[in-house]
C-alpha cells in the first residue's frame, strides 16, 4: 500500500482570478520558519497519535505557490520527516512551483536535497489568455521556467493547463497544445476552469454571463485536448491527467486509489484509510492549536455508506482504467455490492460504462457525463 505526505504551503503573491484555495501573502522570512517548524510538529503529532505505514513512497509540496520558499526551509522539513518515518527507495518528491518565481539556484538546491518531481503552473503559453486569468507571467517566462528546470536536471516535469478560459477559440486552444507538446513534458495536467463563488472572476461572471463556454463548448475543447494528447503518445489516464508511458504521477494516484495521505499546513486534508479530515484554513489558528499540542482539525468524517460508495464511484470511474470490482465488493460488502450491479444492469447510461469481469469504467464520452452517472449509480441503497 501506497502512503503520501502532503505538504500545503499557503503563500502567494498574490491571489490568481479564479483561485478559492486558501492561501495568504508571504510578508517576512519568518512566516516560513514557522510554518515549516509548526508542519513538523504536525507529523510528529499525527504519527504519535495515528496509525499510519511504516514507509513514506510520495511526498507532495503544494500550494499556494512553494517556489517563494528557499530550498533550505525544505530540506530541513524533509529532514524531520526522515527522522520519523522511511523513505522508499525511488520515492516520488514533488514541488508545484510558477514560472515568475523559478531561478537556476533554487531548482539547483531542491535537485540537491533530493527533489525529483517539479509541477509548474503554466495555464497557457498565450499572453492574452494568461491576463484573462490574471496570472502573474508571461508566455516567454514559461517556456523558460521549462529550460531552466531541464537545465538542473528535472526529467520528470508536469505542466498545469487550464481550458474554456473566458472568450478562449478553438484555434487559440489549439496554439496551446502545439507549444506544449513542442515543449514534451513528462506529464500534463488540463483542467477545465471552474468558476468559484467569491473569486474575482466569478464576479465578473455576475455581469457578463457571457464569459462561460456552454457546456457543448467545454466538452468540444475537452475531446479537442484528447485528441491532441493521444495522438502525440500521452496516456490520458484520469479525467484532467496525461503522462507519457512510465510518469503517471504517483502521488495524485495515490488519492484516487483512497491510498492513506497525511496531509500537513493550513487547510490540509488527509486520510488514513477510513477517516477524512481536513485542517483548519487559517495560518494562525492552524499554527495556534499546533502551539497548543492540539491536532489543527476542523472537520472530520469517517468514510462509510452512501459517501463511501459516492467516493468510490467518484475516484475510480474519473480514472480510464476505471475501478476494480473485488475492490468495490472489499469495500463495500457483498450487499451493497449487489445492488450496485443491478443498478449497472438498469441504468440510463448504459451504453457508456464499459464492463469487464474484474472493472467497470467509462467510455471517453462517458467521462463527459460523470457527475451524472455517479448520481445515478449511488441511488442504490434500496
């Protein structure tokens, strides 16, 4: 079994149009010392009071933006999780980062603490649509951000996109995947944009209505993505995910396989196996319970009924290999696991779920119309 760590490092620059993650502006050197003396103090409580594997196979730092950091504040993060628990042999280490904030030495010093993993934010290669999102850098600054971690020696890089950006053709879509696949990263993420209560760009939403794609539209740029990335040798191997063979991201799959992940930092969310819970989102109420030697939780659920069975349907059938029917029964038991098969024999959306003797999955189209399909499926408890 799989176990991650997740490190959530909320500084920014400033707040992207469209981002609701929860993150604050970096204003002095010590904001990062104590974050990072409060997170291992976290993992020091979560190990000492939870049971969790032995051996630590990803650790993932994300944000936020964790390239405004020093690589130095990391190393001794990494340091203190060493010191409680193993790291597999050929642990996946990852670092999200922006291009605006990348420079030869940082990537050189993340290399030497053992950083194998690099996650840029790039959401397009075009100037225009980067404004639209209010991004930060440029197209230029990308693609540099790209040779200088090549230049350090990352040869798994994974690149960020976003889609059905407001007034984005299909012909300014299909500039972007041109740059991008002239660019061949490792792996890609293409996310359609989402348009979040209380982001500016929501806002603006209010008054012009006009700014989002129709949902037919979305869905063309999506097959058009697909399209594109296949035929150039990408996996598309999870609804938003491509990865060339041999670089899906382990970490990420970690989460879709409900594998455990300890989850540190402010508005962090985690899981053992059975129970979710997610920090508190705030940097000083999180660091004041941590002061306190209380676990910074504001929510917590254990995982059973009707929200396993939506989580299970929910992360396996967004992934193309779908999910395991012994793990399904495992799970869920043998009567639920039956009423679940009826309803696959009943259901609207038949000729869109593809199944075998050992998985169900969706059909490409079919990925269309998950949150609907899902809805359906988990309408079973009778």
């Amino acid at each position: 079994m799989s176990f991650g760590i997740y490190l959530h490092i909320p500084f920014c620059t400033r707040r992207c149009d469209y981002c609701d993650f929860y993150s604050t502006v970096l204003s002095d050197e010590s904001q990062t010392t104590r974050l990072l003396a409060a997170a291992a103090q976290e993992l020091q409580l979560s190990f000492s009071t939870r049971q969790w594997p032995a051996a630590v196979d990803t650790i993932y730092i994300g944000g936020g933006t964790p390239s405004l950091i020093e690589a130095e504040h990391y190393a001794g993060f990494l340091k203190a999780l060493i010191l409680l628990r193993h790291l597999a042999p050929e642990a996946e280490l990852t670092i999200e980062a922006n291009p605006d904030s990348l420079t030869p030495v940082w990537l050189a010093a993340l290399r030497e603490i053992g950083v194998n993993r690099l996650s840029i934010g790039i959401q397009s290669l075009q100037d225009s649509l980067l404004r639209r999102l209010g991004r930060l850098h440029t197209a230029v600054e990308a693609i540099r951000a790209v040779e200088m971690a090549r230049q350090a020696g990352f040869d798994n890089i994974s690149l960020d996109f976003i889609f059905a950006i407001p007034g984005q053709t299909p012909g300014e879509l299909a500039a972007d995947l041109e740059f991008l696949l002239e660019l061949r990263p490792q792996h890609v993420a293409w996310y359609c944009l989402t348009w979040e209560q209380g982001t500016p760009l929501h806002q603006r939403l209010q008054t012009n209505p006009d700014l989002k794609l129709p949902a037919d539209d979305e869905a063309d740029r999506f097959l058009q993505i697909h399209a594109a990335m296949t035929a150039a040798g990408y996996e598309h191997y999870e609804v938003s995910n491509y990865a060339l063979p041999g670089f899906r991201s382990r970490h990420n799959s970690g989460y879709w396989l409900r594998q455990p992940c300890l989850a540190v930092g402010p508005s962090a969310s985690s899981f053992d196996g059975v129970t979710r819970w997610t920090n508190q989102a705030d940097l000083e109420t999180w660091l004041e319970s941590l002061r306190q030697g209380r676990a910074p939780v504001a929510t917590q659920e254990t995982v059973t009924g009707e929200s396993l069975l939506l989580e299970l349907l929910y992360l396996g059938l967004r992934r193309l290999d779908g999910v395991s029917r012994a793990d399904l029964r495992q799970a869920l038991g043998d009567a639920a696991y039956y009423r679940l098969v009826k309803k696959l024999e009943t259901s609207r959306f038949s000729a869109y779920i593809l199944e075998t003797t050992d998985r169900i999955k969706l059909t490409l189209p079919g990925i269309l119309l998950l949150d609907e399909i899902i809805l359906e499926l988990a309408d079973c408890n009778e």
